[in-house]
C-alpha cells in the first residue's frame, strides 16, 4: 500500500511556477528518492509534503490521509512527518540526549527515556549522550537530526541532501546505516539529492526531475537502461549517442553492430536514431574484428573507464577490471553487448 501520494501537483512562488504536474507514489517502508540538478524543484516537493508550501494544484496523500490541496492544508506538525536537513540544525544548547528527546516531551518520562537511549543505542553514540552538538563531528551530528527525526516514530521521514556535507567515506556509510534503520522501523523514506551514487546506492525508487517537472519514477536499474526521455538517458550514468539505422522494431545497426532488444522502438524502419551506448555496453574481446584505439583513460579503482575512438570515428566508452593497464594510443579489440535498446529520434549536429 502507498504511504505518500502525490498527485499531480503545482506549487508556485509569487505567480512563478516552480513545480508542475508532479505525480509519484511511494509505498510503506520504501526508501525514495527525488533526483535533478539544481533548482528543478526537489526541496520545494519536499517542503509541499511536509505542508511548509501550499499547493496551486493537485493534493498530497500522506496514510490515506487528504494532506493537501489547495484550499487544504494540515499543519506541518500533523502530518506525522519527520525532517532532516543538510545541516543538522541541531539545537545548540541542548545535549545530544535532550536534542534526541525534544519532539517527545509529551512522552511519560519513562518511556522517553527507553526511547532516546535506544535510539542512541541505534545510532551509535549511546557515550556522548551530554555533549554538545559543537563537540560532534559533521557526521555524528547528522546521526543525531536522524535520531531526532525518528524519535516520535513518523510514517515518514524526509531528507533534504542530508549527506551532502560529509565526506565520501562518511557519506556512503551513514546512507547505509540510514537505510537500515528505516528499514528495522518500517519508515518511508523520500530523499533529495542530485548525487546518483546516493539515489542508486540507497533508494528502491528514484525521480528524475527537471524544470519543476517529474520525468520518470523507476528503479535505479531502469532508470539506467531504460531511461525514458534523452534529458534522462544523459543525466543518468555515463555512455554516449551512436548513430543507428532501424532495422525493425526491436533492432537497430550501429557502426560497431546490431543491437537487439526485447524493449521496441516506435519508428520507421530506416530511421536514423541516436542511440545510447553505455560504458557496460562495449566489452574488450581479443577474438573481435572490431578495434578502437585508446584516448583516454580514467582510473576508478576496481576499474578503468577508456574513451576508444572506433575506425568510423565514433568515440565509446568502456569499464575494463584494472588489472589490465591499457596505455594511450594502444590498439584494442571490442565488441557490442547491449541488451537494452535505448533510442531517440537523432539531432542534427550539423554546424
Ligand atoms: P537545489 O538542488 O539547488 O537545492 P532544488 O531542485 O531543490 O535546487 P528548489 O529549491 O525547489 O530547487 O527551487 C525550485 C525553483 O524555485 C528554483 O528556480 C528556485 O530559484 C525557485 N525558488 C526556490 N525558493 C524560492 C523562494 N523562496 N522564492 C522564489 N523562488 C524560489
């Protein structure tokens, strides 16, 4: 069952549109996340559900319940939402314990108690329950705005760049460590960020927006090999466009082969497309006719990422395992194995 509907909303600023026909749902328990560069709208959907900014259309379903619409809108504090920021906003003359405790106080001290120190428990920082946010790391502060958040057991918590501010190392183990607390508790999550590797790494849902608009609501692997728009295909994961003929519904010939595809493409035969070549794509294959020569190279660690410019001129990319050291200007043999056809109608790069 949904836990969060939002149905095809509007928010403006003044009478500037800043979100239009927004639609998506995310259910029970599920960890979501709204992707998109910067000023497509992400914290203003965020601040709609929470019920800091007022709907020009559409309405928001938070349990069932009518939430928002434009002549309707229940307090922020009824809404049994939680929020946590980029910067913490921890309260800085209060402890890590009573930060912890502070939207509870109507608890039976008891009980509140169990409460904080289980969720210090949880966070891990049960030792530094009587310090001051000022005497935490940037990470341990933001494990205690997460705690805070969850103390009064919202349906759902939403997260505005919470990781943006921590370094990579911290910020891929916190993200993990947040996914896992949500998901003990059973919390829907909606985040917002415009790193990929956090939406992909986390999220059981990701949104692609721009210019105030959803493009699609999908599973990051879809999102990755089926984008549905070329605004998608782009901003999402790394590859290039290769031109390619039609060949039926399912096929397209490419200058490095034909790619096949259970996906159809509505076209013509003939057609001239742009096709989407992801690094995943292209494999090294010493048995293959096809060569590329080396342009450039970027070392990831595990991996290599080749820039190979194709006999026809065409540029690919390509993730080879880095035990093998490919110099500049080195011949190699490739092949195409795509099993998604991702295609648009082609645009003319003509000068
Ligand atoms: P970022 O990733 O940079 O935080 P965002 O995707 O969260 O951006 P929003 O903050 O939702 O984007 O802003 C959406 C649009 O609304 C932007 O064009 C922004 O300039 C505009 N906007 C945001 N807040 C206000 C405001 N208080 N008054 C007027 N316009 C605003």
């Amino acid at each position: 069952m949904n836990l969060l509907e939002v149905k095809s909303i509007e928010c403006q600023y003044d009478t500037r549109v800043a979100v239009t026909e927004l639609s998506f749902a995310a259910s029970r328990g599920s960890f979501t996340c709204l992707l998109g560069p910067s000023g497509c709208g992400k914290t203003t959907v965020l601040r709609a559900i929470a019920g800091f900014h007022p709907l020009t259309a559409g309405e928001i379903w938070i349990d069932g319940r009518l939430v928002s619409k434009p002549s309707v809108s229940v307090a922020p504090e009824k809404r049994r939402v939680g929020m946590v920021f980029q910067e913490s906003a921890l309260f800085p003359h209060l402890t890590v314990y009573d930060n912890v405790g502070f939207g509870i106080k109507k608890l039976e001290p008891e009980q509140r108690k169990q409460n904080i120190q289980r969720l210090l428990q949880r966070i891990g920082l049960a030792d530094m329950a009587q310090r001051y946010p000022h005497e935490l790391s940037g990470g341990q502060q933001q494990r205690v705005a997460l705690a805070r958040a969850l103390a009064p057991n919202p349906d759902l918590i939403l997260m505005d760049e919470p990781f943006s501010n921590l370094d990579i190392e911290t910020r891929e183990r916190l993200g993990y460590e947040v996914r896992d607390i949500f998901k003990e508790q059973g919390t829907t999550c909606v985040l917002v960020t415009h790193d990929q590797n956090d939406a992909f790494a986390l999220c059981d849902r990701v949104g692609v927006m721009r210019e105030g608009r959803l493009l699609q609501w999908d599973t990051p692997y879809r999102l990755y090999h089926e984008p549905c728009t070329r605004f998608v295909a782009d901003f999402i994961g790394e590859g290039v466009f290769l031109p390619g003929r039609l060949l039926d519904s399912r096929a397209v010939e490419t200058g490095l082969g034909v790619i096949r595809s259970e996906r159809s493409y509505n076209g013509d035969v003939g057609d001239i497309l742009d096709v989407l070549i992801r690094p995943d794509d292209i494999i090294f294959d010493q048995d293959s006719d096809l060569t590329a020569t080396i342009v450039r190279k970027a070392f990831k660690g595990p991996e290599i990422l080749y820039t190979l410019r194709v006999d026809d001129g065409n540029q690919v990319l390509s993730l080879f395992p880095s035990h093998a050291d490919y110099q500049l200007g080195e011949s190699v043999s490739i092949r195409l194995q795509a099993d998604h056809l991702v295609a648009f109608p082609r645009v003319d790069r003509a000068p």
